[in-house]
C-alpha cells in the first residue's frame, strides 16, 4: 500500500501533462500542429449561442439560485476571473480548453486553467458539449458576438490517442519504479499496437488519406485505453461500492444486476432504501405516521429482504442508503400521503419565504422539499423508521445523505441571507427564547448571525449523534454523505462534519467528489483526512459514470484518492456504469483474484 501510495505525486504531475511531444519515446516526440492548410475533408465547424461569461447573480438571474450561477440549458464560460473552480453541479458537462485546445472534460466544478476557459452546459448546451466537443478540438469564443466554434480535425483524433498513450506509458513506467513485483505484460503489449497503430495514423494524415488517419487513431486510442485499464494494479481490502436506485421488479432481476456487478468488481451495494420521502419496502412507521407505507412500484414484495438475501449468497454487502431530510420534488397538492400533505409544519423554509403558509421547494436542489432538522418530531420520525430497518433487516451499514440544509448562495455573494435555510416557525420560536430575537431579523453583520448558524449546524449534529443508539451493538457501519469544502460546506449547506468524526458519531465519511479533475479529487481526501484524522475512513463517492465522463478517467481518479489514503471507493451510480466502465474495471484495477 505505502509503494502504491507513493504514485500521489506521479497522478499530479500525469495531469499537467498537457503537449505530447513532453514524453520521452522517441516514438511519439514529435510535436503535433494543427495543419493550416489541411483539408476542409473530415473537418467537423460548430457553433452555438453563449448565454453568460463569468456569470453572476445580477448578469445572469436565470441561474442565480444554481450552483456556479449556470441556469437550465445554458451554455456558460469561466474563465480565471472568475475564481479557482466553476462551482458547478454533476448535471451538466464541462470542457477544459487550454491554449485554444480541448485537454479533457470535467463532470462539474471543474478547476479553471490560467491559460485557458472552461466551456460548461447543461441540459441542450450539455448535449452540445458531448455530441461537438473532443480532446483536441479547438475551440474560440467571441466576447462581443457571444459566439462559440469548435473545429474538430483528424489531427484532433490523433491528439486523443496520443494523451492516452503518454499516460499509458507513464503509469507502467512508475508501477516498475515504485512497485516491486510489478507485473505489466499486458498493459506493455496493448501500449506497443497503440503506438504502432498512432505511428500508421500520423503516417495516413501526413498523405493526406484523412478518413483512414481518423480511423487507426480510434484504434490506436481504443488500444491506449486497454494499456491504461490494465496498468494500474487492484488493492486488497479496499472497499469497491456503488450507489444504487432500485428498478429491479423480481427476484430474478436482482439476481442478474448483483452478478453483473460482483463481475465488475463491486462488493458493497448502497440500496437506496429510502428516497424522495417513500421506502421501497413496506413500512410499519410510514403506516403508523400516516404516510403512503411504501412507494407503489414496489407494492405487493418485499425488495430489500430480496436485495440483502440475494447479495449475502455472494458475499456482498448492502448498506442502506437514506436520504434524511430530502423527501422528493413531486407535486405535494396531488398525493395526500406525501409526508409534507400530512405533516405540513415538518417543511423547511428559505428566509425569503419564512411567512410563506405552504411548504417551498428549493430552486437550487431540484425544486425539491425538505424537512426541518429542528423540529423534535421530524427526528423522531427519521429514527424510528430507521431503527425499522436495523431491527428487521440484516444490513451491513446505514449511509446517511441528506444530512444537511438546502444549499444557499455563498456569503461573499449579494442577497446570501434571502437564500438561506432554516426559517421554520418551531426553529425561530425556539432561537429566540434563547437569544431573544428571531433570526428573520438578523443582519449578516450581526454577532448574533454566528450563534444562527451554529444552532442549525448543530441540529444536523444532534441527528448525526443519534445513529449509534439505533445501530446498538449490530455489527452495521455508519456513513454519512458529505461534501468536501469544510469551510463553505459548513455555511451553505449548515453541514459541519469534522465535528462528526472528532466525537466519533459515524464510521465512515462518503464524500461527493463530481469533478473529474485528478487534482480536485486527491486535495478533496487530503482536506477531509486533515480535518477528520483517523476517526473514520474515507470512501470516495467518484461521479465519473453519472457525467458521462470517460472510463480511463475514473481510473486516474481511484488512483489519486487512493495515494491520499481513501478506504475504497464509492460509485455514482448503478444507472450510468456501462459496458466500457465494466471492461475497464474489472480488467485490473478493481479485482480481488
């Protein structure tokens, strides 16, 4: 493990790899240069409408109330003055274009280069991106015109291929440096056809016979994958999961998904149990609150007896995975056992909207509802259906996600406190009995904003401490899903989570790491581990498959987090690992064998 761990500053320094000709095979130490005079033959121009630069709340209100201020559909540019990252959520696609050229994708919240501009959509724009864009592509953008062109080239082909090859060729290189026993046959015999098959493509464009170039530089990349998948070695003892909402109607179907998965290399399943306020099992405590007992897809069985069962036969585990306080964006008014038609007064409230008679979902969270993590009798709730589930089930762990606020705006940014959560007649009433004045009336300025948000951040603690009374002495692990970013985390989402693992409440920490930047995932880990010591293990939530990010991608991320000392690896999730996500698992990096 310390021989693996060893690699942290090889997976940096593999990052900034940014021109081909750095490598040191006199193979591939030719520069690469757009031709001028190419062809237009195979060369693919696109446009599309900018909708905000550097966007902000006041010159772009349609995405005001959205991470990284980017609306629905929008196509958005960050440049650096923007700031270090775009800020962006996992629904959208961002490309890292440096000197005019594309270097990589990023899922979200993208570290923004000094020598270059981030192009992120989401939605319509997101499927631009995807379907326009490529490594190698260049791209320019028009401040005046608002305008965006990408012009993807057969060059642009042989360009991918070649950063493949480069880091191919230098992860096998350190393995064999670092690793003693290192085996690496394989990876050493798919890198050779790669670079034999790159050579054959230069060779094609240099005679101007593009069409066949493009073609052997897609093998020649296909080729660098396989090299990539099989380079870099699997860890024993490490935790491999995934992230998982059931669709699976029968038994049967069961069956097949947990052996499709045991095949890939996941050993832990984390079952979302129970999600948008429903369980997929039937419930005693929803029955006895009032509440619809179970969600109607899975009337009739029982799911998670099947999926606890079906998984033990093949020494997999199952951990629940609970969304606390987000109970869905459903339109309330039409179902009268959603658990806010019943309990009306559990709703959160946003302070714009304190005196508001009805619940309000949040804008930026899906326009989804949540529940006030200050009202007794919205925890009562919580853990009595959750010592449901320990007490019927033999689950192996309880992971905890939405233990937490809604996100609010950043405080450096005009208008934070209207989105601020929290704003409930039971939370006001019993802030102001304590310090004498409702928090509605506070001022940013005020010393008293500061108790404000402790007694929220605390209310979430209050829940978090509570899991190891449900759990008692069953051998179930406790996780909670968290957020890297101590600092704003704490301030946007009220979710102070070092003090979790410093009174030692959780087992485990599950955070999100949505981008696919190399960098931003190895400093996420290091960030928790300074934080929260060795009082609880770090598994990596990586949401490379949710972003439709690449698979040699993911595998440089897992090889990062390791290096930073994660305990696993979490995946997001079972819907979006397809067919090259399995093949690229399971070639090495994740076996057990």
């Amino acid at each position: 493990m310390k021989n693996i761990a060893k690699l942290s500053l090889f997976i940096i320094f593999l990052a900034s790899m940014i021109v081909l000709w750095t490598i040191s095979s006199p193979v591939l130490a030719q520069a690469m240069v757009l031709r001028e005079n190419a062809s237009n033959q195979c060369i693919k121009t696109s446009r599309i409408k900018i909708n905000s630069i550097n966007p902000t709340p006041e010159t772009n209100p349609l995405g005001a109330y959205y991470p990284g201020f980017r609306g629905n559909n929008q196509l958005v540019i960050y440049t650096p003055s923007f700031g270090e990252y775009t800020n962006t959520n996992e629904f959208g696609k961002e490309a890292i274009v440096i000197e005019d050229k594309v270097f990589g994708f990023c899922g979200s919240n993208c570290y923004i280069p000094k020598n270059g501009f981030i192009v992120s959509g989401h939605g319509s724009a997101k499927k631009w991106i995807n379907e326009r864009l490529m490594e190698g592509a260049i791209v320019k953008f028009n401040q005046n015109t608002r305008m965006l062109e990408s012009t993807i080239t057969p060059e642009s082909y042989l360009y991918k291929a070649g950063q493949r090859i480069n880091d191919a060729k230098k992860v096998i290189v350190e393995y064999k440096r670092t690793l003693p026993g290192y085996q690496s046959k394989i990876s050493e015999n798919y890198l050779n056809q790669a670079i034999q098959k790159y050579n054959e493509a230069r060779y094609m464009l240099d005679k101007s016979q593009y069409e066949a170039g493009r073609d052997i530089s897609n093998y020649a990349l296909k080729m660098a994958d396989m090299s990539f998948y099989y380079a870099v070695p699997a860890v024993q003892n490490e935790l491999h999961g995934v992230w998982l909402r059931p669709i699976e109607r029968n038994q049967s179907e069961i069956v097949k998904t947990l052996d499709r998965l045991k095949r890939t290399g996941i050993d832990n399943i984390f079952l979302e149990t129970y999600y948008q306020g429903y369980t997929i099992f039937p419930s005693s405590t929803m029955a006895t609150y009032g509440i619809k007992e179970q969600r109607p897809e899975f009337e009739g069985w029982d799911p998670l007896k099947v999926w606890v069962n079906e998984a033990h036969k093949r020494n997999m585990k199952v951990q629940v995975w609970f969304q606390t306080f987000y109970v869905g964006n459903e339109n309330i008014s039409r179902n009268s056992k959603h658990t806010l038609s019943v309990y009306p007064e559990w709703a959160n409230y946003q302070r714009k909207n304190a005196d508001s008679n009805k619940p309000m979902p949040s804008i930026s969270e899906h326009n989804g509802y949540f529940l006030d993590p200050a009202n007794p009798n919205v925890q009562k709730f919580l853990t009595t259906l959750l010592t449901e589930i320990t007490t019927n089930y033999n689950i192996d762990g309880l992971n905890i996600d939405y233990i937490r606020y809604p996100k609010s705006l950043s405080q450096n940014f005009s208008g934070y406190l209207d989105t601020t959560w929290g704003y409930t007649a039971f939370a006001r009433a019993e802030f102001k009995s304590q310090y004498g004045k409702d928090p509605v009336e506070l001022e940013l300025s005020e010393p008293l904003m500061s108790k404000w948000v402790a007694y929220r951040q605390d209310k979430v603690t209050d829940f978090v401490s509570r899991l190891r009374s449900i759990v008692g002495n069953k051998n179930i692990m406790i996780s909670t899903v968290i957020f890297p970013g101590h600092q704003d985390t704490a301030t946007t989402k009220l979710q102070n989570w070092s003090v979790w693992a410093q009174r030692g409440y959780v087992d485990a920490f599950t955070p999100l790491i949505m981008s696919s930047d190399k960098y931003m995932a190895g400093n996420s880990i290091r960030e928790i581990r300074s934080l929260a010591g060795n009082n609880v293990c770090i598994l990596s939530g990586l949401f490379e498959p949710f972003t439709a990010g690449s698979p040699a991608d993911l595998i440089g991320q897992i090889a990062s987090v390791r290096s930073e000392g994660s305990s696993g690896i979490i995946l997001f999730d079972n819907a979006h690992i397809t067919d090259d996500f399995i093949e690229a698992l399971s070639a090495r990096i994740l076996r057990k064998d």
